[in-house]
C-alpha cells in the first residue's frame, strides 16, 4: 500500500491539488488532518504507516523531524515512530528532508533539501541556502509556490511512483523547463533569477 500523507498546515495548503491527484492513483491512501487537535492523529498514523510499503509525506520538516500542524512533532526519534519507515519506499517532499533520510540512515528514499515558500523562510534562507533570497517578496514566492505545483503535476502525470530513480529524473527534467520559463519569459518577476531554488538532492 502507498501512504500519503499531508498534515493541515495553512502554509502547505497550495500542494493540496498536487495531494489530491496523488490519491486518484491506484493504491494509493490518504491520510491528512490536523495532528495538533486530533487527539487519535498519532495512533492512526502510526497504523497507517504500518501497513505502508510506500510512504509519500507533504509538509514541514528538517533534519532530524518531519511535522505536522504548526510545526508539531510528527515523526521523529523521540516518537517512537521513527523505525516504522524503515525499509520502505519514501518520498518526503519537506525542508531538509534529504538531511533527515541521512540522519536517519533511511533507504530507498528521496528527500529535498531548503524549500521556501513563506517570507519567514526568506529571512532565514541565508543560514539554511547558498543563495541570498533575503530579497524574495510575496509576487516572487507565489510564482514559486506555482512552479512547485506544475513540476509534481506534470511528474506525477509521466512518471511511476514505484521507482524513485526515474522519479527523480523527471522532476528534474520539469525543474529545468520551469528554470527556463522564468528565465525567458518571467521577467516581470521582481528577482526573477532567483526566483527557483535549486533542490540539491
């Protein structure tokens, strides 16, 4: 079974298009919520990942915690969940997700590295990212957010879920060709050259 989970959090709110097409696909479970109010969140989640072969996560995270709402501990050590991913198929689109698989000495993962999405990230970016984007308004993260959406979209819609490598490749492939875009035909944008962030996998 494929797991997908996608905690309530307002600022993760515009990946939830990219949440829903993901659940149209075969074998695929939802599992969504909000994992400070709900009282049985952690049992059930814990359940679901225990059934899970393959786990895709959308929210916050970093290098040793993926969260939940308004950043509440969801999977981490200190849960007493953390080994429920092991040996499992993961796909964790979150901040630092790729430090937290190392972290973690998870396999057969794919994880991202510093994703800005809010300006509170725009003023810590420097200590987390290569680039300065201290620089980056609301007009710049909006097109972000949108570029973000479009790659899952068009990398769900060609490519298979079971094999992470391939994954990969094609989101790559439809990172470059939205890197392109702005670059030819974003200008508008205030700081349109550093308006994509590279992932660093």
């Amino acid at each position: 079974m494929k797991l997908c989970i996608y905690p309530t959090d307002p600022t993760t709110e515009f990946l939830r298009p990219v949440f829903e097409k993901l659940c149209k696909i075969e074998d695929i479970e939802p599992f969504e919520g909000d994992s400070v109010d709900d009282d049985n969140f952690g049992d059930n989640l814990n359940n679901a990942l225990k059934k899970a072969d393959s786990i895709i996560f959308f929210g916050h995270g970093s290098t040793h915690c993926l969260y939940g709402t308004n950043l509440n501990p969801m999977i981490d050590d200190k849960s007493n969940n953390l080994q429920l991913l092991e040996n499992k198929r993961l796909l964790l689109f979150a901040c630092r997700s790729e430090e937290f698989i190392k972290n973690y000495n998870l396999h057969n993962a794919l994880g991202f590295g510093f994703i800005p999405t809010t300006l509170d990230d725009t003023r810590i970016g420097n200590k987390l990212h290569k680039l300065d984007i201290s620089i980056l308004n609301s007009l710049d993260l909006n097109a972000f957010k949108e570029c973000i959406v479009r790659i899952w979209m068009r990398t769900i819609g060609n490519s298979d879920l079971s094999n992470l490598t391939k994954f990969q490749c094609s989101f790559l492939f439809y990172t470059n060709i939205e890197i392109a875009d702005i670059l030819i035909n974003k200008k508008t944008l205030p700081h349109y050259r550093k308006h994509l962030i590279n992932y660093r996998y």
